[in-house]
C-alpha cells in the first residue's frame, strides 16, 4: 500500500520513505495522510500509526 511512502525492508517490516528516526519511530510530515490511514488499517503487525497535531487518527 502507498509505495510511494512506504516500502517493504529486509526485517520484514514496512518503512516510511523520507522519514526521520525519532526514538524508535519513523515520522514524516504529510498534507495528505488517506493512503497512510489505509495502511495502517491493513498492517497485519498494527505497527503502523498516524497522528495528526498528537492524535492518533489512523
């Protein structure tokens, strides 16, 4: 789901393409987070989260 921000990586696990490491999380800045909703609904590891203004809404 949305290659064009996540790709799969060797571990197994999906990454954030273009994010920033901050502790043990990817994060990124979005203007359209849609197709990140959808990907974290679909993550059979729900690993996957996306927050907007420190909510998590997907």
């Amino acid at each position: 789901m949305c290659p064009e921000f996540w790709e799969m990586a060797d571990d197994g696990f999906s990454h954030l393409k273009g994010s920033k490491k901050i502790g043990q999380n990817e994060e990124r800045e979005m203007d359209n987070v849609k197709c990140d909703i959808e990907a974290a609904e679909s993550c059979p590891a729900t690993c996957i989260k996306v927050y907007e203004n420190g909510e998590k809404i997907g």
